[in-house]
C-alpha cells in the first residue's frame, strides 16, 4: 500500500487493517505487505493500493532477501 504523500503513516496501518477483514471475507491471504510512501504525487492526500496473484515461483522470489536504498525486507 502506498501512501500519495500526505497520508499519516498511522493512518495507512488504519487502512490495511480495513483491507485485509475485507479480503479475509473473500478467502483472499496476503503473503507479504509493503506499507509506506513509495510513489507520492506532491504531498497529496489518499492511499493506492496493489495486489498480485502469487503463484509457487513468484511466492519464492517474493519472500527473497532485499537490500537496496529504497525497500528493505
């Protein structure tokens, strides 16, 4: 999930927290989450959010190690 720039960072835990009973009513498990500002647009208010089908392959490379200057797991 992705903060557009001025979203508190308490209020995406808020959001996520929606989103995950709403897809727990559906059967739908995350696997992994990203929280935070990764693309902003100009200190604009609201959240985007995306999600990815998983297969074995993908589920591995995922939960892979990552250390880079924007992301770390």
């Amino acid at each position: 999930m992705n903060g557009l720039g001025s979203t508190p960072r308490e209020e995406l835990f808020i959001i996520y927290r929606k989103i995950v009973e709403i897809l727990k009513t559906r059967h739908i498990k995350i696997v992994h989450n990203y929280i935070g500002e990764f693309a902003t647009s100009m200190e604009m208010a609201g959240v985007s959010i995306s999600l990815l089908r998983l297969d074995e392959e993908l589920k591995k490379y995922l939960l892979m190690p990552l250390l880079n200057s924007l992301v770390q797991k």
